[in-house]
C-alpha cells in the first residue's frame, strides 16, 4: 500500500490546533490531531448538503448562496452544477492555508471551481459574513466542524447558539434555507433550530457518493414568513 505523506501544516486560529494535509496517491485527507475531518473519497454528505440546500431554493430568482468552511470543495462544486449562471456563492473560509491547499497540491480536487466567476472566497469567520446581514442569502450552508458542538474550535458553538442562529434566519431571504451538516444527531440542537423560528426537517445521508459508509446528518431549517 501506498504511504501516506505529509504535505502541510496549518494553525488554527484562536488555539483550535493543527490542521496536516497528507496524500496518498491521489487520495487527500485531512487531520486535526488523530481525527480525520475529511477525506478525498468521501463526498456523498457534503454534496447532498448542497444539492438538498438547492431544491428549497429553487425558485428563488437570482440566488445567493453562503457556503461556511471550503473544505475539500465538494459543497462548493456540487453548488455550483446546480446553481444558475445569474447565481452567486460565498464562501466563508477560516483557514487561509485551506484556501492555498485548494489552489495548491489539491488543485485538481477542486477542479478550477474556486475561479468559477459566481464564486467569492471571504477568508475568515463565517459568523462575521451572517451576523451583519438582513435579509442577504437564500440559503446559508454551514459544515465548519463535526456538528453543532465545536470540535475543532470552540468558538464555532457561537455559530450553533441561540443567538447564532436567530442570526442566521435574519440574514435568510424569506423562505431561505439554514443548512447544517453533522456526523451525528442532535436532540438539542433541533429544539434551538425550532426554537428560533425555523421549520426544521433532519434528513440522513451517507457519507460516500455510492450509498455506503457512515451515516451523516443534515438539517434543513426554513425561514417562514419575513
């Protein structure tokens, strides 16, 4: 077998740790201590996160989509296959060296989406691009770490709060959607989804494009009314 190689190393902001970028072959994963966050061969939960988002949004004229945490891209490029041409996408991004990996060793994951002319990178928090706003996305698409409770860095429960989540749905257009990937189930979570307004549906995905692998959650949550 092929051994992994280690490529890079980058520092989290605000003592969340280290994230390494290795390769095998042309297999990516990337690790923050032991933890796998991602890896190259498994997209299927990452895609339907986008391709899920897309089908409540559909009719929306001229969409604007918010997409928390780069990653390996698959969000994004999934997006974009389904998106029109009048559409735009944001993607906020923590981790400069994620955005270089994707222009770098990763280029041909990406596969040139990242010069796609819908496409904006915003490096930074992606709670400093829905806090501000009213009334600016149609839909906000948030996988910034394993799920609603901060893994890689706490800070990102701010995101999945009370308060971070009445400011997601002031930031929705009428009738946009929140959508929030997992690698598990959360009772907790949903009460707050609810609890700040949201129509909430938790739908179970796999995390491999052939059906196979783990089971992942997504939730969407819908802004009702105004």
């Amino acid at each position: 077998m092929i051994p992994w190689t280690h490529i890079d190393t980058a520092i989290m902001p605000d003592g969340g740790g280290e994230l390494r970028l290795k390769q095998r072959g042309s297999e990516f994963s990337i690790m923050l201590g032991a933890i796998e966050l991602m890896n190259s061969r498994l997209s299927g939960s990452e895609e339907a996160l986008a391709r899920l988002s897309y089908e409540r949004i559909r009719s929306h004229p001229r969409p604007h989509m918010l997409i928390g945490g780069l990653g390996m891209g698959f969000t994004l490029r999934a997006a974009l296959a389904e998106l029109p041409a009048d559409a735009r996408v944001t993607v906020g991004e923590l981790v400069p060296s994620v955005v270089a990996w994707a222009r770098g060793p990763m280029a041909d994951v990406f596969g040139g989406c990242l010069d796609d002319p819908r496409v904006t990178i915003r490096e930074g928090d992606v709670g400093r691009l829905i806090q501000p706003a009213t009334a600016e996305y149609d839909a906000i698409l948030l996988d910034v770490d394993n799920g609603p409770e901060g893994l890689t860095r706490k800070a990102n429960d701010n995101l999945y709060s009370a308060v971070g989540l009445r400011a997601a749905r002031t930031a929705l257009r009428p009738n946009g959607i929140l959508s929030v990937w997992s690698s598990a189930p959360d009772a907790g979570f949903m009460r707050r989804l609810r609890d700040a307004g949201f129509v909430v549906e938790e739908l179970k995905v796999r995390a491999s494009t052939k059906g196979g692998g783990a089971r992942h959650v997504i939730w969407m949550a819908t802004k009702c009314g105004k």
